[in-house]
C-alpha cells in the first residue's frame, strides 16, 4: 500500500504497517546482549523483562483508535469499546503463556466527549474481571477546536507461567506441528462494525493448559491478530523456519467460505503455536472446550505458505489486516 505521505509532502511513499515493525525488530536486535536484563525485547507478542531477584515480567502496551480499530460510539457501544482496550493487550500475555497482573490506561479524548466516566468505569470492570486491575495512566482532553479521534492506550504487566517460562514466536524447530486453537475470519460484520472483534476471549486458559500440559514441548506461540497468514510468517521469521499449512485444515468461522479470507481477514485473537513432533494435543481444550486444529508443519526455508486445494503453495506471508478504516 502506497499513498501520499503525511507532512512529507505529496509522492512519498507511505511504510506499511507491517514494514515499520520489521524495521523496528531489525534495529532493536542488540537489546538482548547490551542489556541482561533484557530477556526478549520487540518482534515477540510481549516484551521479557527480568527483576533484580531473577523472576521475570511480561509487558505489553496496544492501542485502540476510534475509526480504524473500532466504528466511533454511538455505532460501537461503550462497553465494547472498553473491553476491547483492555482485551488486545490480556490476549498478548496468554500468547506468552502468562497471566495479566496489572495494567495502565492512557486516554486521548476528543473535545465534549461526555461519555468519559461510562467509559472508564468499563475499562475498569474488564481489568479487573482479567485479573489485571487498572493501577494508573494518564489522560488528555483535547480543546475546542482540536481535531482527533478518541485513542486509548493500554499496559499490562503480566507474569510468565511458573513452569514453562515465557512463550515466545522464536522457538518453532523443523518438524514441529503447527496448531491454531477456534477458528479464523469474520471477525468483522462490515455492515455493522460489530463482531467477534469487539467480544472475544483472550485465550488465557488455553494457553494456561498448553503450558500445563506440553511444558517444553510447546515450542513457539503468539496471538492471531493481524491475519493467519501475516502472523504465522512473522512467526516463521523469529524461528528460522517455514511454516507449511494446509488451506483445507484451517478452522472457518461459520459463514466464511474462503480459506483466503480465514487466513487473511484478522482480528479474530486466537492462539497460533508450534508443538514437538509426537506431542500428544487433543483436538479441543480439556479445560475450557475451544478447539485445537492441527494445521500444517514447520519446515526448513523462509515464510509461511498455504497449500490450496490443487496443490499449488500460496506465499500468505503478506496475507493480513493492516487496519484500514473499519
């Protein structure tokens, strides 16, 4: 996608989203050795961090912007919206393995938003039903005459699971089996600007059971947010390998024909992980019910294709969401 750059006048290409981040990843690289504590910096679903006594936090901080990732209120109630602030960011600590512990709030309110109060106070209530109660953050109200949409921001700290340690997108092997818990596309009812975006449940508990159960054989996992297909390359490319998937296993929400749409539609928070050959993984969730799908392999190479019904393998490494206006 290309366009007009912003103050950098008419012509100049405009970076993806999905380009800034890698360029982001590439330049943070050193982190690791120049800071030990460091455990995991960016290109992971959470950031790492180790304390002075030797445990380890899970961070994550995620955006919500009104008009890309959410219809603006009246068309998205406020309850949705809030819980849907605090639900991005719950759902990256579960791709770690994690359990949220606490979070902070940061509010950009456009001028004369009068439904400020209803709207913390769901904020609030969704933390705290997440285990991760609001402790702080900060707000600015813009004046009269000051354009911009309602964006709010969200941090939760979370701890890693006790056993196995953090989860994270980088330690997927060759011949490791590729796994994706529900199922994909839809997500968005475009005629309404509602759907599963606005009410879905951050697979804690599943993620919770994988670690219980498989320990170091679960290998790699992060979150489906921005497409099957962009998100399973970016996994591809933090283990050094290929992932390979089969377009007539991936899960299909009910009213989503296409594989290409289920792999490419987005926002539908599922987990994405990569298990040890002979790993024994049932084909749902014994601790909550959610299906668990066997969906294809971890290979030597690069990226992540889908093999279509013919055979023929579709690079979906680009195949994802990149948030245009909702």
């Amino acid at each position: 996608m290309t366009g007009g750059g912003p103050a950098g006048g008419p012509g100049v290409p405009r970076m993806r989203e999905s380009d800034l981040l890698s360029r982001i990843y590439a330049g943070s690289r050193d982190l690791e050795a120049a800071f030990p504590h460091v455990v995991a910096g960016p290109g992971h679903d959470c950031a790492v961090v180790a304390t002075p006594g030797g445990e380890c936090l899970l961070l994550k901080v995620d955006q919500l912007v009104a008009g890309r990732h959410f219809r603006p209120h009246p068309h998205t109630p406020l309850d949705l919206i809030a819980r849907k602030a605090i639900a991005r960011a719950v759902s990256d600590i579960a791709a770690c393995g994690g359990r949220p512990r606490a979070a902070l709030a940061a509010a950009t309110l456009p001028p004369d938003f009068g439904e400020a109060p209803g709207l913390f106070e769901a904020m609030a209530r969704w933390a705290r039903h997440w285990g991760c109660p609001l402790v702080g953050g900060d707000l600015v109200m813009l004046s009269a005459g000051q354009q911009g949409p309602l964006v709010l921001s969200v941090s939760v700290q979370g701890v890693p699971h006790a056993a196995r340690g953090p989860v994270l997108r980088s330690g997927a092997g060759r011949g490791d089996a590729v796994y994706v818990t529900g199922a994909l596309g839809g997500s968005l009812d475009r005629a309404t600007g509602l759907g599963h975006h606005l009410t879905f449940e951050p697979r804690l508990e599943e993620a919770r059971w994988l670690c219980d159960t498989l320990g170091d054989d679960l290998h790699a996992m992060m979150d489906v947010s921005d497409g099957l297909g962009r998100d399973g390359g970016r996994l591809a490319a933090a283990s050094g390998v290929r992932l390979r998937l089969e377009s007539g296993r991936l899960p299909r929400s009910p009213g989503v024909r296409e594989w290409r749409a289920a792999a490419s539609e987005g926002e539908d928070y599922e987990l994405l992980f990569a298990a040890a050959e002979g790993a024994r993984v049932p084909d749902r969730c014994p601790a909550t019910g959610t299906p668990i799908t066997l969906i294809g392999r971890a290979e030597a190479g690069t990226g992540c294709v889908i093999v279509a019904g013919d055979g023929t393998e579709v690079d979906a490494s680009g195949m994802g969401w990149d948030y245009a206006a909702i």
